[in-house]
C-alpha cells in the first residue's frame, strides 16, 4: 500500500500511467465500448464508473496543456436521443483539477474509434451511462522553481 494514491487505482494502472509520455491518450470506456478490440493495453476495471475513475486519476494524472482541447468525448449518433449528462462531470473535474473549462473535443463515433486504437491505454469501466466514453491527453510535470531561487526567498524571509 502506498499513500495519497487513489485506492481504486489499480496497480497495473498506476505503473502504465507512470510509463506514459506527453502527448500519450489515455480512453476511459464506457461498458458498452469495444475496447478488447481495440486495445494495444487493457486495464479491466469493470466495478468502477467513468466518474469516479476519472476523479481519482486526474489526482495524479497531468492533461495536455499545449492542447488545445487535452480531452474527446464520442459525439452523439445522428437521430439518437440520448442527452449525455456524464459530461458535466467530466467538465466539473477537469476544471477543478485542471482550471481548464474548455476541455473537449467531440469526435464522430468512428474518428473516436480510430484515435482509441492509437492510444497508449484503454480502461474497460462497467459504466452503463451511454457516451460515456473519454480520452484524455496526457501533460507534462513542470519542474519546480529553481533550488537556488527557493533558497534565496528563504534567506530574504
């Protein structure tokens, strides 16, 4: 066990998150997406929903900044009726881990096929809300203030 990470984040995530460079997608599936198929790395995490999941990795997991949308959701299909209200989670996470209040793209159903089979990982979830599926970009860490500044601001203290 380990502090300050996310419980339900298993391990197997943990350590492919870690492995993960800028620019690097992440999709978070909804029960219903086929992700075996499309999946160069699977994580199953069949008990939890999108929500939650997503609230406990963008904990540790950084959105692209140079983005100019770090996330996508799959656009509603032409004559579907479903109204996808999952996604006003989704925005009120990013925005309060990221500041970012513009943070989607919405790709046609096949474009968001595609870009998931390039992605890095997809996270089977058993969530059964429909377009409930995410892709987020991964960002960068930024180093801290310079050691010598920090230690400066210090002594001026």
């Amino acid at each position: 066990m380990l502090k300050n990470i996310p419980a339900i984040i298993p391990p197997e995530l943990l350590k492919i998150m870690s492995e993960m460079g800028h620019g690097d997608e992440l999709v978070l599936a909804d029960g219903n997406f086929p992700a075996a198929s499309h999946a160069k790395r699977l994580v199953r995490c069949d008990a939890l929903g999108v929500v939650e999941l997503l609230d406990a990795i963008l904990q540790l997991y950084p959105l692209d900044t140079y983005a100019e949308r770090p996330a996508a959701v799959m656009q509603v299909v032409k004559g579907d009726q479903v109204i996808p209200i999952i996604w006003e989670d989704y925005r009120r996470l990013i925005e309060e881990y990221e500041g970012i209040t513009d943070a989607f793209d919405h790709e046609e159903r096949f474009d968001f096929y595609k870009r998931a089979l390039n992605a890095y990982v997809i996270v089977a979830t058993g969530e059964r809300a429909q377009y409930a599926n995410l892709i987020l970009k991964k960002g960068v860490i930024f180093p801290d203030a310079d050691p010598g500044q920090e230690q400066q601001n210090a002594e001026s203290n």
